[in-house]
C-alpha cells in the first residue's frame, strides 16, 4: 500500500529544505522497501505569485485526500502590505483549521556536539529535553471579531477559549507526559486574563484523570525566565497558541539553532509536518539553510503520522551522526550547505 504524503515547499527557504527532505524520504523508501506516494503542491506566497489563493484548492484537496503532509515555511516580504486574511501567512492557517490539529507538537532537546552552538553556557543547556505542546486552532490566531479600521485607527483581536478546546490538548500533554519524564508545565497567564483562568481550571481537571503526572503552572512572563535560566527543568510545557509560538522559538534557540527544530500538528486526520523556522528570506536561494528542522519533521511523520518507527528512528540517527561527524550548516558556525548535509544524511542512512 502506497502513504499518500503531499509535500508543500512554500517559500523562502521553504523549497530548499523540503528538497532535501523529499530525498530523504525517497532513501528511506529504498531501503525500507516503503512505497511513497509524493506530490508537490503550491502554498504561501509562491502560490499567490502564480496567480493564485495563498492556499489553492487543489492543494487543500491535495492535503486532506493525503496520509501526511510535509511543509516547509510560508512568508514573503513581498506580499506584507496585505492584510492578515490574505498575506501567504493566512494559507498555513486555514490549512491547520481545514485538517484539524488542534496539538501542536515541538520537541527541543540539546543535541551532542551543538552544545556550544547556541547562546547558553553548556552547563546550563546540559540534559535539555522537552517539548511543547502547543494549542493550534484556537486564541488570538482565529478569533472574531478581528479587525483593523483604518478610518478610526483602532484594532482588535478576539483571544476566546472553550474548555473541549483546552481538554484535547491537555491530553495530548498528559498522554506524551506519561512516556516522558511525567511532568507537566501549563503555560498561561492567569494572574491577567480570564481564558487563562478558564485554561488553568481545565487543565487541573484533566490532571484527575493522570494520577501519576506531576502537574505545575507558570506565568508566561516567568516561564520565558526560566526556559532561558533552566530549560533542563522543562519536560512536557503545554500552553495555548500565541503563548506556544513565542515559546517554542525560544526554546529552539536555546537548543542551539532554530534551525534545529521539527514539529508535528496533529488532530483528527493526516498530520501536518512543518519545521519551526520560517521562511526566512535573507537567506533564501543560497543552499546555506539547515536542513535538520525538514528532516526531522520528515522523521516525526514517519512515525506519527505513518507509523513507521524504525524508518523514523533511522532517519533520526542518521542525523545524528551526520552531526556527529562534525558537519554543520551556517547557523551553527559551519560553512556545510544544505544539499552537502543532506547528502551526509543520506549516506548515513545508507548504512543502516
Ligand atoms: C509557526 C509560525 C506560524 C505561526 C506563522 C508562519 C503563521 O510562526 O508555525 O510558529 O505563527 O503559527
Ligand atoms: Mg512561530
């Protein structure tokens, strides 16, 4: 049987890092004997500059008819003087809304030999292994009324919250806790606002039905402190969608590059894969981009999207060692192009 996964490079650096994911794929179907199915599909502002939607039809059809999807980045600073609801921004959006993920899943972790990589001291970053637990499809990013009146100069952003809302992510949490560390960070705002009330309240509830978890709350303000002073204290963090965007960027830079980072977004059907670096436009078209964030979102697809452990777990090593044999990209103080470290990778993956 053939896994139908739809590939979305986008923009910016997008259609670099999705190419050395997709060769990726297609050596880990060689050697596994896996039959993958995989289309190309225009999204961002790479679709809004052939002349279409930011996001096509025939690439949400694409998506939801597929079994997982692969993204890249979306974002161009061509497109910024429009509005929120049609700049290439709004595609990623809808695609999330349209397939459902809610659970927002970015796990950072202190990778061996990137110690020094990154801005923090390695006693400090030493044994970091988290991951947040972001709210998708809810907050700040969907709610209504949102408008900006030109006339008046005044604007507004509705933040609104329901508990089923709140519920299904702080399973997922509790869930990943469980074969974790068993601890869980909610992440909220509760000394200000009332939807973070309501997500405190939630989320102690679902704690009853996780006895063997530990669960602790945070301020945002303070937890943005302590990611930065002890991110080895961190196992699971679960909190909502604005807070989840802000602190995952932080978390992949402790862990030494954003660049790092992958991601997975799953909910009722096909999961959307996606590294957490953006589009990044300074760098784009250079072949100096890193392709890890790709890869291992392309990993985390195999596994929680497909299923396929051993096949993500091999591409996983292989980056590892790709790692390991001292290789690095640009931003983490290397000269190594993003083809050449994929090209280690899958040389690597070739010995498994
Ligand atoms: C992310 C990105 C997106 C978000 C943007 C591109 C809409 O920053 O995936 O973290 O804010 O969710
Ligand atoms: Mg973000």
């Amino acid at each position: 049987m053939a896994f139908r996964i739809a590939l979305l490079p986008g923009d910016g650096i997008g259609p670099e890092v999705v190419r050395e994911a997709r060769r990726a794929l297609e050596r880990v179907s060689q050697i596994f004997k896996r039959d993958f199915s995989l289309s190309e599909h225009l999204i961002g502002g790479a679709a809004l500059s052939a002349g279409h939607a930011a996001l096509p039809a025939s690439t949400l059809e694409a998506a939801k008819a597929s079994d997982a999807v692969l993204l890249g980045a979306v974002g161009d600073p061509a497109f910024d003087h429009l509005p929120p609801a049609s700049r290439p921004e709004s595609a990623l959006l809808a695609l999330r809304k349209a397939l459902g993920v809610f659970a927002n899943l970015r796990p950072a972790k202190a990778w061996a030999g990137l110690e020094d990589s990154g801005p923090l001291k390695k006693s400090v970053l030493a044994g970091t292994d988290m991951i947040v637990v972001r709210e998708l499809l809810g907050g700040l990013y969907y709610g209504e009324p949102r408008e900006w009146d030109r006339t008046s100069d005044r604007a507004i952003n509705t933040l609104r919250y329901s508990r089923p809302e709140i519920e299904r992510v702080a399973r997922v949490a509790f869930e990943l806790a469980r074969e974790r560390r068993k601890t869980v960070v909610s992440v909220d705002k509760a000394n200000v606002l009332e939807t973070s009330q309501l997500w405190r309240a939630v989320v102690n509830d679902v704690a009853k039905q996780y006895a063997g978890v530990q669960l602790t709350h945070e301020y945002v303000d303070a937890c943005a402190m302590k990611l930065a002073c002890a991110p080895a204290s961190f196992d699971v963090l679960l909190t909502e969608n604005l807070f989840g965007d802000i602190l995952s960027d932080e978390a992949g830079a402790i862990c030494g590059s954003l660049g790092m980072l992958p991601s997975a977004s799953l909910g009722e059907g096909a999961g959307l894969f996606e590294p957490v670096h953006g589009s990044a436009p300074t760098i784009a078209g250079k072949n100096i981009a890193n392709p890890c964030g790709a890869i291992l979102s392309a990993a985390m697809m195999l596994r929680l999207g497909l299923k396929l452990d051993a096949e993500a777990t091999a591409l996983e090593q292989a980056v590892e060692k790709t790692l390991a044999s001292g290789l690095r990209t640009a931003d983490l103080g290397g000269s190594t192009s993003t083809s050449a470290f994929a090209d280690a990778v899958l040389t690597m993956l070739a010995r498994t």
